[in-house]
C-alpha cells in the first residue's frame, strides 16, 4: 500500500466539508439557535457518521448499489423527504427566548449520525472518495482514508457551526432571526439540486 494518494484525499475532504451541504447549513443554523456547546453530539453524530459511511463503502456496500439500483432510489427518496421535513424544522425554529431555547432540541448525535445515510452529499463524497482515493485498495488502506478524511471533516464542519453562532449573535432579534432560519432551510432544499438533476 503506498500513501501517495494522502495529499489529493486532504484537499478533496477539505473542499468536500468546507462548502455548503445539508449538514454545514444545518450545523450552521443550529449554531445560531443553539450555540456550539448544545451542537456538540451532531456535530460529533456528523463525523462519526461520514466516517463510517465512508468506510463501509469502501469495504463493499457500494457493491450492492451496483447490484441492486432500486435500494438507491428508495434512498433518494427517503433523502428528498427527509430534507423537506428537516428544512420545514430549521423555518419554523422559534425565536430566542428562556422558553424557547429550553424547549429547543438541536439533533442528538444518533439522529446526526443516521442523517448521513440519507445525505446526498454525503453519499457523494463517499462514492467519490471510495473510487477515486481508494480504488481497490485493501482494508487497512480503506480504514485509513475514512480516519483521515474524518480528521479533517471535524474541524470544516465545527467551523461552520462557529460561524452559525457568532450570526446568531447578530440576530438577537426574533424577526432577523427567523429570516436567518427561512434563509438556511432554502439553502438545505437548495442542496437537494445535485439530486435532482
């Protein structure tokens, strides 16, 4: 197994969990409604999860895709409704208020973790990842590249939570505020595009 393949895979991961998808916009939102210490477990149900993922397609699950193309059109689906239902969460978030912010739940790390699995633009980076990183390379390799491109999706996707509270600073106000969150759930269904396509 040679390494060679280490430098591309890091500016891959990088610009892959440093631009807008569905969990930057809704690690960003929940930075802004919540704060970074309540959005610890998504953010740690993120990267355990894009880790995971990754690794198990390297070790074959892409395989019964190839196989059975119906199960990535049930998931396509799942994925489009999922967002729909999550964007319509991220609208309607109440305004900051003491009542507000205790009866407000930002996603555990389970949810967080699951979301990958019906994340697009998770499922992409993994694919890309998988055939273009670690074609056919063993075990150890695959496990590999999934840790190291977790390690660097950690701190693309705190960033982005950081980023959502200190514009949750700026929006004390209900009513910026809640254009913040109209803002964010477009962007998430903006996100479905490549999917759609």
């Amino acid at each position: 197994m040679t390494w060679d393949f280490i430098p591309p895979l890091l500016a891959y991961a990088f610009v892959a969990t440093g631009t807008p998808g569905p969990n930057n916009v809704m690690l960003m939102a929940s930075g802004a409604n919540f704060g970074v210490r309540r959005t610890i477990p998504h953010i740690a149900g993120v990267n355990i999860g894009v880790t995971v993922m990754l690794a198990l397609i390297g070790l074959g699950l892409a395989r019964l895709f190839e196989a059975f193309p119906v199960i990535r059109l049930v998931l396509t689906v799942v994925s489009i409704a999922y967002l729909l239902y999550l964007a319509f969460r991220i609208a309607t978030a109440a305004p900051p208020s003491p009542d507000a912010k205790a009866k407000g739940k930002p996603l555990t790390f389970l949810q967080a973790a699951l979301f990958q699995w019906v994340n697009p633009k998770a499922w992409a980076m993994s694919l890309t990842v998988v055939t273009v990183y670690a074609p056919g390379e063993s075990t150890p390799a695959v496990i590999a590249t999934a840790l190291i491109f977790g390690a660097v999706n950690l701190p693309c996707i705190t960033a982005w939570t950081v980023l959502g509270r200190e514009a949750g600073r700026l929006l004390r106000n209900p009513r910026r505020l809640r254009v913040f969150n109209i803002v964010m759930a477009v962007l998430l269904v903006a996100s479905l595009y490549p999917t759609l396509r």
